[in-house]
C-alpha cells in the first residue's frame, strides 16, 4: 500500500478534516484581514457574561449602576436584553486568546450545516467540491463577516438551511443526526429571538405547503422544527422565570415593540390621543419622542442614546409594563396604520444588503474596557485591528460581495427560475425555502426593529448558496432523469415512501436480467 494511498482512512474522518477545513475557510479570511475577530456594540453584552463566569473575581458585567431614578430598580434580569444562547456557545473562548477561535469554531459550524444541505439537496458527495464551494462563500460573501464576527447573526442561515434539511431528508436521518438537528435548531433559537419569530412562519408556510402537496412532511416538520420550538420556549421562559421572576419569554420584548412604533409614529398619535386622562411615564416626553440624531434613526434614539426616553428611565418595571400596554392599544386602536409601516419596513428592509455602514465607526467605551480586561497581548491585537483603527475595508467587501450577489442571481435565473421544471425536486424545495427565509428574515427585522443593513445581509449569502448547488447539481440531473419514476417503484432508493422529503433514489436504471436475447431486434426498442 503505497503511502498516499488514501482508502485507508475512515470515511467518517475525512468528513470531519473535510468539515474543519471548510470552516477555516469560512471564518479565517476576514479574521486574519482584521487581525482580530470582528466586533459590534452588542458584543459586551454577549462576551462579557462569558468572560465573567470564567473569571469569577471580575465584576460581573451586569451589576447594574446606582438608580437615580424615582420609578424603581431596574430589571437584575441579565437577560434582560440578550437570550442566553450565544453567551453560553462562547463560553469555551471566553478566555485569553481563545478568543481568535471563535470565528474558526463559527465558520466550523457553519461548515457542517453547509454539508448537510448539500447532502439534502442531492450535491454530489465529493470533498473537492464542498471544499470549493466553502472558499467560494467565505471569500465573497457576507457569510464570512458574519463569521468573522462575536455575534450570532452567523446563526440566521444556517437555521433556515436546517429547515431545508429536515424537510427533506428528516425520514433518512439517523437517531443520532436528528438528536444533532434538533439540538442545534434549539440552540440557534435561544441565542437570539428573531429565530424564533423566521421559524414560526416557516411552519406555517411550510406546513400549508405539505397540506396541499405532500401530508408527510407534516411529520418531519413536527418533530424537526416544532419540537425545538417547543424545547426553545420553555429554556428561555424558565431562564427568565429564574433570573427574573417572570415566566416570559423576554421581558424586554415590549420596549422593542413600542420603539418600533414610535419610530414609525403611530404610538405617538396614540400617546397624544391618550395621554390627557392617561398618566405614562412618557406622557411627559411627548414633544421629544420624534428625535433622531447622526446615528440614531428615531426607534434607535429612543432606545439607546443617551437622552433617550429609555435611558432617562431606565429599564424599570413600571416602565417595561407601560411599553406593553402602549403598545397593545396603539396597535388595537390603529391596526391599518401599524400593518402599512410593518410591510414598508419589511419591503425596506429586503433590499438593505451591505455590509453594516457602522463596522468602522469609533470603538464604544464598553468595548475596549471589555477587551482591556484580556491579557496584554490580545488587548494589543485589538487595539492594532484594522476596524479599531477605523481602516476595515468596509467599501471593498461590499463591491465583492454586490458582485457575488450579481452573480448568485444571475445563476438562479439561468439554471433554475428559467428552467424550473428540470431542476431537481429537492433543489426547487431549496430555493423555495430560502426564499420564504429571505423573505421572513425582512418582514421580521424590519417589522420589529429598525431597519438597518446588517440584518438582511446576514441572510443574503444564502442566494449565491442556492446558484452554487444549481451548478454542482446540473451533471447529476441526466442521470436523475433516465432513473425510474417514483411512481413506478413507490420506494425510494433508502427504502422509505417517496414524497418531498424523501426524494427518489438517483440513477437506479432499468434492471439487468442475465440471459440471451432473442426475437425480432423490432421488438427490442423500449429496452434501450
């Protein structure tokens, strides 16, 4: 056996290697470009708790400040702003420089989905090509800064390609792969709540979907999707329940809520309208709640500038109970108005797909202090990285990634959207579902939050994902054709009843008999 004789090696091995190297080629680029990973403003609050629970004579990051305020104590819920997902995945990096892992382990993840999805979508099993398409993604798309980046925006595809998976290849996972799934989706959905909202409609469009065409992918969606949900819930309701005292899935939902429709101006007139028998806390505020500033769309000042209402009051229980109930009636009172601004927002918010305008803005005080409490060393590598300097070339990644964008659509028109019926089921399925992602993921961010860029484009790569598969599937599909039709057989090539989540099994072929031919050569035609 000659040494570079690889049929050596474990099949599951190469996986894993094959899975690793994908990862670094997703979460390394930017990294090594930046010299430090990637941060944002909520990265404190995400890192910090981390770094706390691993230095327990730190200060813990949420001790909240002495309250000047008349109204209460604001909420010791620490998760009061953030689920607790994400702090608990970088909680192994949290340390000393394990903090340059934390886009490798990203990128890893998200390698690992990749794969699944391919294997999903019928992609031919070949480490080259996955390889391929993996360097492909991390150097052109958004998908490497979200990776690149300690926030779990990265998370936001990947849960809706686990979507596609399940749906498609549920019935054919092993007992293991699903408890991985299953595992992973919860996960995804208790790091950050938006998942929760993308997946509930994905159900239910799903699930119409199966009700008209296929009644078995009823059951995949169930136990794959649903049942996360489920699982989600409770973890995040039972965190709150313990942390706070309120058995709700995040106590600061309402404040977003009302921020939204501040911002938008219908809150506003319900305030004006209300307020004369009305005593809120912002009822006094009226005539600065249409601010806004450099930086601070109005929903956003509200929120987190400094002379902003929430601010001025704090994060008290008075005032988190006032936003619930201003919300509620401003939208039962004006539900046309508030319904108009959340598809505006949506339909904003779809096209916004740069790379986020704030990547080289000043470095916030909470996050050099964060970092400042880091060995020497990596305070040093921050402090030198090319977005603390304010050189992250933010202008350039954007051309490349329009360009990639270009590209992605360009594909899907020419090898899909032109040509739909000849496309493999389950890639049509695959574009379906990123599609309703895409679309969800919009309606959302922009329905519920401000509409900034960061929130679609960490979604977007998805597109040049689906035009990457029409291609590494477009030699298989003469072969999927000259395969007997499902009807006939019945079965698939795994055993299990055909259907939209159990494709057909690819080139089974006429059977061969053994024996001598003999008749007419007339009468042999169909057997060509």
């Amino acid at each position: 056996m000659r040494f570079w004789n690889a049929s050596w090696i474990s099949p599951a091995l190469i996986t894993v290697l094959t899975i690793i190297l994908a990862g670094a080629l997703i979460g390394a680029p930017l990294l090594v470009l930046n010299g430090f990973p990637l941060t944002f403003d909520d990265t404190p609050g995400y890192l910090e708790p981390a770094f706390n629970i691993l230095h327990r004579a730190a200060q813990p990051a949420w001790t909240p400040p002495p309250d000047p305020s008349p109204h209460g104590l604001p909420s010791s819920n620490i998760f009061f702003l953030r689920p607790f997902g994400y702090m608990l995945f970088l909680l192994p990096f949290a340390g000393g420089w394990g903090v340059w892992l934390i886009p490798l382990a990203q990128g890893i993840l998200a390698a690992a989905v990749l794969r699944a999805a391919l294997t999903a979508a019928g992609a031919p099993e070949r480490p080259v090509l996955f390889l391929g398409i993996a360097a492909v993604l991390g150097l052109t798309t958004s998908l490497s800064l979200h990776a690149a980046t300690i926030m779990p925006d990265f998370l936001t595809g990947l849960v809706i390609l686990l979507v596609y998976v399940v749906v498609v290849r549920w019935p054919a996972l092993t007992l293991v792969q699903r408890l991985l799934t299953v595992a992973a989706l919860t996960g995804m959905i208790v790091s950050h709540l938006s998942h929760l909202a993308i997946l509930g409609g994905m159900i239910v469009l799903l699930a119409l979907w199966a009700l008209w065409h296929d009644r078995a992918m009823l059951r995949s969606l169930a136990w794959g999707v649903l049942l996360p949900m489920v699982l989600a819930v409770g973890l995040l309701t039972g965190s709150n329940l313990l942390t706070a005292g309120r058995p709700v899935l995040s106590e600061s939902s309402p404040v977003f809520l009302l921020a939204r429709l501040i911002g938008d101006g219908p809150a506003r007139d319900y305030l004006a309208e209300a307020c004369p028998s009305r005593d809120y806390l912002l009822c006094g505020s009226l005539d600065t709640l249409d601010r806004s500033a450099p930086g601070y769309v109005t929903s956003d000042y509200f929120l987190w500038h400094p002379d902003g209402a929430r601010r001025r009051f704090g994060d008290q229980p008075r005032f988190v109970a006032e936003a619930a109930e201003i919300a509620h009636n401003t939208i039962a009172s004006r539900p046309a108005a508030v319904a108009a601004h959340g598809l505006a927002n949506a339909a904003d918010q779809f096209v916004e797909v740069q790379p986020d305008d704030t990547i080289n803005d000043p470095v916030k005080p909470l996050t050099r202090r964060l970092f400042s409490r880091f060995p020497a060393a990596v305070y040093d590598a921050f402090d030198r990285s090319l977005q603390t300097q304010q050189r992250f070339p933010r202008d350039g990644l954007a051309r490349v990634q329009d360009l990639s964008l270009s590209l992605g659509m360009l594909g899907l028109a020419a090898l899909g959207l032109g040509r739909w019926r000849r496309v493999d089921a389950r890639v049509r399925m695959l574009i379906l579902v990123i599609g309703m992602g895409l679309t969800l993921n919009a309606v959302v961010t922009g329905g519920l939050s401000a509409v900034h860029d960061r929130y679609q484009n960490r979604v977007i790569w998805l597109v040049p994902f689906a035009a990457l598969v029409l291609l590494a599937t477009a030699r298989s599909r003469d072969a999927s054709r000259n395969a007997l039709p499902a009807s006939q057989t019945g079965r698939t090539g795994s055993g299990q009843p055909t259907g939209w989540n159990t494709p057909p099994g690819m080139g089974t072929g006429t059977p061969v008999v053994a024996g001598r031919l003999s008749g007419s050569p007339s009468l042999l035609r169909t057997a060509r």
